[in-house]
C-alpha cells in the first residue's frame, strides 16, 4: 500500500506571506517521508467542513505547477478537477504541461463537480447535475483524445473541436493517470470503469460495497478490475506526539486486506512537519509489506 498526502487547507501559521514558504517545506518533507502523491482541491473557496468560505484557497493547477518545481518524484494531482471550470481541450493542457514540466509526474483527477455556492459567487459554469455527468463523459474522451496520435476533429453533445492538437505530448504513457473521483454507483463507478485507471473513494463503512459495485460495472465494461487502482480518501491524525500511529497503521491494514492501493488523504498538524516525519518513520515502513 502506499500513500497519498491531500493539502486541503491553507490557512497557516503566518497567513498568506508565509504560504509559499510553508507549502514548499510540506511538499519537500512529504516526497522525504515517501508519500507516493501530493493533491490539492479544485476550489476557489474553502469548504464548509474544513472552514468558512473566506479561508485561503489556492487555485489547483498554478499550486500544482509550484508543487512540481519543489519535488522531484511524488505524482501531483487534484482530488479533483471539477469538470464545468475549464473546457477540457484546456484541462487536457493543462494536465499535459504539468506532466511536461514535473518530468511525468501528473495524473488527471476529475468528477462531476458540486460547489455551486463558489461557482455562482464567482460566476464559474454550473449547470445541473446530469448535465455535469454527461459533460464529464464528453471531457474524458476528448483527453483522451488529446493524449492520442488522433488530433482530428470532436463533435460531441456539448463540446466541439475542430482539432484536437496537443504539443507537446504528455511525457506519461501511454496518458496520464486519470482519477475519477467519487462513488455514486449509476454513472461515477460507471464512468471509472470505462474510462479511469484510478478510482478515489471515501473510506468509509460502504467502502466494501462500493467495491463491489465497480467489479460488477467492470464485468458490464469487459474491464479487468484489477487494472484499476483503488484509492480511499481518508484523513490521518497520528496525534501531536504519535499516540495514534499504531491505531492509524492498523486501519491501513484494513483497507489493505479490502484490496486498496492507496490511502489518501489529509494530515492533520501538517504545516508543523512533524506528522509528515512520523508518517516517514512509522507508518509508510510499517504499510510497505500490505
């Protein structure tokens, strides 16, 4: 198993002028500590169960891109793109000029997006909700377009391209990790076993069942389920002196023995370092054999 560091909050010790510094010193300690990956919401505004609104929130890609210079291994991605914000011939550039310049290191994270008090106060793209999933299917195929020897025309539902050029091409092959998160189980499972290498879901109690539910839409798709990385978003809190290492390290186990490949999520205390350095210490040694 490996794991994955999610920086969803930015609101730190020193505010806005100490930022960069801050954020810098956790990606660097994080690829130190053997974090698999960093990512970052695709928010303009905090979310409610993290803080209010007015709390800082960097835009996903341009801290990516800052991510990308200060590290030189872990894979950087968003949990996740909310697919109305950018038109995908732009998302895809975006993705592939991350990967261009971290050395092959990006991975697409994408869903349906849900914020619509941001995208309202902002005046971003917000349609309802099917609409959103038809539109995230339709941006799916055309990356995959884009990262494909076809730079031929898209004429789709909702999106159309006259030609779908990209260069430079992504360094990763064949593309990009795509990540899709979310798992309602109609049409986001759906989705991520006709088009994603990465599933992100809640590690919660339904994680089982949920499982369950994207084997059986890959046996519908003619999909190898095992191909698909599975990913639970959890959070870690190992306490502020370790206490609950070992608590944390046996609920990795478990999601190990239910087949989950990552675990991702937020660590709290995590601008102190020092939670990252216990995760290097304890954790990551002790979950490398699951």
């Amino acid at each position: 198993m490996k794991i994955g560091l999610h920086v969803p909050d930015f609101t730190w010790e020193g505010g806005p002028p100490a930022l960069r510094g801050h954020l810098g010193q956790v990606a660097s300690t994080a690829e130190q500590a053997g974090v698999d990956r960093i990512s970052v919401m695709d928010h303009v505004w905090q979310i409610g169960h993290l803080g209010p609104p007015e709390h800082e929130m960097l835009e996903a890609y341009t801290a990516l891109g800052f991510l990308a210079a200060r590290t030189e291994r872990v894979k950087l991605l968003t949990v996740v793109t909310a697919v109305v914000y950018r038109d995908p011939g732009l998302l895809a550039k975006e993705v592939t000029t991350l990967d261009v310049l971290s050395g092959g290191r990006a991975m697409l994270g994408i869903g349906a997006a849900w914020n619509e008090a941001e995208a309202q106060g902002l005046g971003l793209f917000f349609p309802p909700l099917a609409e959103r999933f038809e539109r995230l299917e339709e941006a799916l195929r055309i990356c995959l377009q884009m990262w494909s020897d076809d730079e031929g025309p898209f004429d789709g539902k909702y999106y159309h391209l006259t030609r779908t050029l990209n260069s430079p091409q992504p360094l990763s092959r064949p593309h990009p990790p795509i990540l899709i998160g979310g798992a309602g189980e109609k049409k986001t499972l759906r989705l991520v076993a006709r088009y994603a290498d990465s599933c992100n879901i809640f590690g919660g109690p339904e994680l089982a069942h949920k499982l369950d539910v994207l084997r059986e839409h890959c046996a519908a798709e003619g999909r190898d389920y095992d191909s698909i990385e599975k990913t639970a978003q959890m959070r870690f809190d190992l306490g502020p002196h370790g206490e609950n290492v070992s608590q944390t390290i046996e609920q990795l186990h478990e999601l190990g023995e239910l087949g989950i490949d990552v675990a991702h999520g937020a660590l709290a205390g995590v601008s102190t370092l020092r939670p990252l350095e216990l995760m290097g210490e304890q954790v990551i040694p002790a979950i490398e054999k699951f």
